[in-house]
C-alpha cells in the first residue's frame, strides 16, 4: 500500500510533463516576462498553461516549431531577451516600431535560421554584436530609427545571404564607412544616412551604386555621390568617374540621325556617343555628369578606311548605317536631346534582367510658359537594355518601341524618347518618384512613403487594373504584359499608381532572332506581341509566384491575358496581406495564393491574416472581404474561370472607401 502515494505521484508528474509548454514557448514567455507595457494586450493570452505556443498572436508554426514572431506595430516597451536565441527554427523576426529598449544580446544571434530580421523604430541601444555574423542565411537587416551606437561593425560584411535590405540609418554611429562594405552585392540596398559617420565614402563596388540619400544627414561625411567634397578634393572640386579597366573614350564622330516622332526636327547630335555609366559598369554611377559616357565604338568607321574596294565600302556603308546610334522622342511634349542627357546627372535605382534603370536628372535651357521665360530640370528615368536572347535591327526595334509607345493611359508609365544603335538600346520614361509597391509595402532603401492605408491600398488596385485593362483592351490583337508584379507598379506624389514593364521582355528575349531571318522581317508589335487562341507570346517568365499556373507547366512559359489577371490577383493578394507572395513560413511553407485560398477556405477570421498596418489603421471589413473575393476569382487555376480584365476593374470600382 505503501507505493500508491508513489504511483499516484508519479502518475501526475507524467501527467505534468505531457501537458507542459515546448521550449520554443518558454522562450517566448521569456519575451513576454522582458516586456513591461502592452497597450494592445496582444501577449495577453500567451500562457504557460498551453502545450503549444503556435495559437498565439503574433507566432506562425511550421510542423510544431516556432518560425516566424511579428509584432510590428504592437507599442511594447521592455527589452528584447536572450532566450529568443533559443527559438532555432526561427526564420522570420519582426518587432518594428514598439520601444524595445537596452542593447541587442548577443545570444539573439544563436537563432541561426534567421533570415529576416526587423528591429526598426525602437529605442535600442549599444554596438552590433559581432556575433551577427553567424546569420548566413540573412538576406534582410533593418536596425534603422534607433540609438545603436559604436562603428560599423564589419561582422555585417560577413552576412553572405544579403540580399535585400541594409538599413541602419538614423542611429548614432559614428567612424568611418569600412572599405569592405563594399563587397555587398549591387543589388543590396544600403542606408547609412543620418547618423555620425565621418570621412571619405570609399569609392568601391557597392557603394558606388548607392544614391545620396544612403549617406544624407552625416555633416561629417564627404565624397561621391554626395555633393560635399573632400579636402583633398578642393583643388580639383569636380568628380571624374573611375574608369573602368580596359576602356578608352574615342573622339565622337558626328551623327544627324537625331528625329522626332514626326521628323519635324533634324539636327546633327554626337549621336556616337553612348553612356559609360549605360555601356561600361555600374560603378561610375551617380551624381556623376552623363558626359562620363564612354563614346561608342567606332569601328566601322576604322575598317572602312582600310577598305579600297568600292563594293566593299558600300557594305561597310550598310553596317555603319546600322550601327549609328539614333535618339527618337516620342511626342512634342518631351523636350530633352540625347545632348541633355550626356551632361546630366544620373543615379543606380533599379537593376533587373530587363537592364539597369537610372534616375537622370538633367537641366534644360530657357523656354517660355505663359510669357514667362524659366530655367528648370527634368528628371527621367533611362533603361539601359540587356542584350538578352534577341538581336534586333533597327526597323524592327523601332516598329517594336513605337508600338509599345503608342499605349498610353495614366495608369501606365509613359515611355518619351529612346536611343538605338548596334550596340546600345536605351529606353527613356517618366521618372516615378515614389518608387514602386513593392518598395512601400515591403520596405527598402527607395521607401519614401508612409505604411499604406486600406483606402490608399484600395486606390492602388483599382488604378492598377484600369491599366492594365487598357493594354489588353488596346489593340484586337490582344496585348499582354506577361511580367506584372508589385515592383513593375510605381506610385506617383498622388499614389496613383504605374504599371511600368509593358513590352520589356519581349525587347529582351524576343521572339526570335531577328537578324538574317527573311521571314520575321517587318514584323512588329502589333503583328506578334498578341495571345489569342492560336497565337501566344513566348517570353521570360517572372518570378514564379506570380506566375499562373498553366504558364508553370510549359518550359516556353506560353503567357496569354488570363495569366496577366492572375499576376494581378497575386498582386491584390500582397496588398491585403502586406506578404511575400513566394512560399515562406509566413505563409506557412506555402505560396501566398494558395496560404489564402485556405485560409478563407477553412472559413478563419480574415482580419487575422490582413497586413498589421491596415488593422491599425482601420479598415471597412465589407470592402476587404469584397477586395478578398476579386483576388480570389483572378486567381482560378482553370484560366478560363478567370475573369476578364475589365470585369475586374469594374468589380474593385464598385468599392467605394472611406474616402469617396
């Protein structure tokens, strides 16, 4: 008998053990313990009574374990605790804009999983541990709006996954930028703007992509792009761009090919000339003038001095004919020359597949607007083309940009001008000066916005599908745009938003090789970039997630209308969620279309998988479920249950916001 009390006891400890909190939820009560103020009681039901912590606001599971901890937004004062270092399966961590205080532990950074970090908006304080280096899986670091202090630490060279974001601007630190803060990819996005950074930028890798504002607000700092000079520059105050091994600028041979749309005004240009920071590296880029551009070869001209035969000068006649560059403004009303933009100045903001986009800002002369005689600027954005898979002639480049030209709406980027020759295509656009959707829903050094309100958001979507509705209703022959994204939708100083992009990948890839083919010869937009039931275009597919379904299944990715709709959905999807559309743990190891698709199909709160932003905000629930139910009919994986554009645009037009 004298073992019952033993058994019983034991019994219930099993009992205790089998119903106690998993460590990954003890180290987030730990989080809970270190936290002193809750305004939105958004912990209040984290109990250490629960055998799991996954039910929690705020936590995403995946198989069990903790991977994702948001509460962006929630105003929690305390510190952040060591023990969230514990959470090694943790990939996602995000605690913006509360007033976490103290310094970052060290230990944080035993979470080697991490790949997404952001501690923006905060009062923490101390050094960057050096133990951040440990991260090699981190492709997103947002330390900016606090008080850390100390040098830039060169353990953050060391994070080899960096892709997307470096932000560590409004802070305290103070020192030099280290030379190896160059070895970054070029397509990291880096701000190291007002904080007490003293010295020289080094003129390396990708620092020399940055544009002013990654290093504004340092009194101290001096050097390209900023324009504080040096004073060992004050002798010769001008910046002169590096130039790139192996080049050499030739003398320009003058070129009268330089139109208008209507040939209204010929006039000889150095039409030879092409862009160094376009045609060499990116490296020269920045407030460097245009006149850096490398003059383009000139070898035809060469060769045909050392030619006597006549029939063979008059071939070499053919080929320079060809290879002469020639600059063509698309309407009246843009007034730049290819001679404005040589002694413009121009800054790295885009880089993609297509080619690099610059931010040009060039000054014209004196004009006359009402009487009024006026010197202004004009700012634009130049895209330089990848040579991709396609070589084009001119005739056909030109019926291609042209027809793409003549698709205008105020929801699609304007293009203005563009500049051809054999080796140098340039395309010239209104600039956007608010940068794309991607950028203000998901953050980056081009942010210039304000979290995005659900009336704002609404507007977005609407103006997005009355574009896109006017490229599939321009023509019968029924254009697509077959790469639409949330980066190829800029927002201008009124939100509206710009689908930029249209055309791009077919002046890339092509459909062909144009050259020497008789049978594509004169072949245009208008004749080819179309998808109907016989005829699809055949172009590069975008990032996978955006892609629909039955494009994914041909190695062509066969791109017709239906799938532009889905793109869109996808799109609608983002905004909602304020999430990554590819598969993530966010979304619980599932794209977002289908992480959606469920989540309504379980019949779960909708609220609970919107973006934090519009629940803070506020938000008419009727119009966001209305939102929800367009998104989900553009995203049928049958392509002919889609709808059309246009009844797509007429359904998110009958949502009326707080605004109207």
């Amino acid at each position: 008998m004298q073992f019952i009390p033993l058994l019983v006891s034991t019994f219930f400890l099993f009992i205790s053990f089998s119903l106690s909190l998993t460590p990954d939820g003890l180290s987030l009560l730990a989080l809970k313990s270190a936290v002193d103020n809750d305004p939105t009681h958004v912990m209040a039901s984290w109990s250490e009574s629960d055998p799991t912590p996954c039910h929690w606001p705020g936590i995403v599971c995946t198989r069990g374990r903790v991977t994702s901890l948001i509460l962006s937004g929630r105003r929690l004062s305390g510190y952040i605790p060591s023990e969230l270092g514990l959470l090694d399966s943790l990939v996602r961590l995000q605690l913006a804009r509360n007033n976490f205080s103290k310094p970052v532990p060290a230990r944080l950074f035993n979470a080697v999983n991490l790949r997404y970090i952001d501690l923006s908006h905060n009062s923490i304080s101390g050094p960057i541990p050096a133990q951040i280096r440990s991260l090699k899986n981190l492709t997103h670091l947002d330390f900016s709006s606090n008080l850390l202090n100390g040098s830039l630490p060169d353990s953050l060279t060391q994070l080899g996954s960096l892709t997307g974001t470096l932000n560590l601007s409004y802070n305290r630190f103070s020192g030099e930028i280290p030379p190896s803060y160059g070895r970054f990819p070029v397509f990291v996005s880096l701000d190291f703007s007002h904080n007490n950074l003293t010295g020289k930028i080094p003129q390396i890798g990708s620092l020399l992509n940055q544009g002013p504002t990654a290093f504004a607000g340092n009194s101290d700092l001096c050097g390209f792009p900023l324009e504080e000079p040096c004073k060992d520059e004050n002798a010769n105050p001008k910046l002169v761009a590096p130039k790139p091994e192996g080049s050499q600028v030739l003398q320009r041979k003058p070129n009268p090919s330089f139109i208008d749309n209507d040939g209204r005004n010929d006039k000889p240009i150095t039409g030879s000339a092409t862009v160094s920071l376009i045609s060499g590296v990116s490296v020269v880029i920045g407030a460097v003038s245009l006149s850096v551009w490398l003059i383009r070869r000139n070898r035809s001209s060469v060769e045909s001095k050392s030619k006597k035969s006549t029939t063979e000068a008059m071939e070499l006649g053919a080929e320079e004919e060809e290879e002469e560059g020639k600059f063509v403004a698309m309407d009246e009303g843009f007034e730049l020359e290819l001679e404005d933009l040589l002694r413009a100045s121009a800054y790295v903001v885009g880089k993609s597949r297509s080619g690099i986009v610059y931010r040009v800002v060039a000054g014209m002369g004196s004009g006359t607007v009402a009487a009024a005689t006026f010197v202004s600027t004009t700012v634009v954005a130049v895209r330089r083309l990848s040579d991709g898979d396609a070589t084009w002639r001119r005739k056909d480049f030109e019926n291609e940009v042209e027809a793409i030209g003549r698709v205008q709406h105020p929801n699609i980027v304007r293009l203005r001008a563009y500049y051809y020759a054999a080796d140098e295509r340039l395309l010239i656009t209104d600039y956007i000066r608010n940068g794309s959707l991607f950028s203000a829903l998901h953050g980056g050094h081009s942010r210039t916005l304000p979290s995005l309100t659900w009336p704002e958001r609404l507007l977005i979507a609407q103006g997005t599908a009355r574009g896109l509705m006017c490229i599939h209703e321009y023509s019968p022959r029924k254009y697509v745009h077959g790469n639409l994204k949330s980066t190829k939708i800029l927002l201008d100083d009124e939100l509206q938003p710009r689908i930029s992009g249209f055309g791009l990948t077919r002046l890339v890839s092509g459909y062909s090789k144009l050259t020497g083919s008789v049978s594509t010869k004169r072949q245009s937009l208008d004749q080819t970039y179309l998808a109907s039931s016989t005829t699809v275009t055949r172009i590069t597919a975008p990032s996978v997630a955006y892609l629909a379904p039955e494009a994914r299944a041909t190695s062509g990715c066969k791109l017709s209308q239906k799938c532009d709709v889905y793109s869109f959905g996808v799109v609608l999807m983002e905004l909602l969620t304020g999430r990554l559309p590819n598969a993530s743990s966010e979304n619980n190891g599932e794209e977002l279309v289908r992480f959606v698709r469920n989540w309504v199909k379980e019949d779960k709160p909708v609220a609970e998988i919107l973006d934090a932003e519009i629940g803070n905000k506020g938000y008419a629930e009727k119009q966001v479920i209305a939102a929800i139910h367009v998104a989900l009919n553009c995203t049928e994986t049958d392509p002919e249950v889609r709808p059309r554009m246009r009844s797509v645009s007429e359904s998110l037009g009958r949502i009326k916001s707080d605004r109207e």
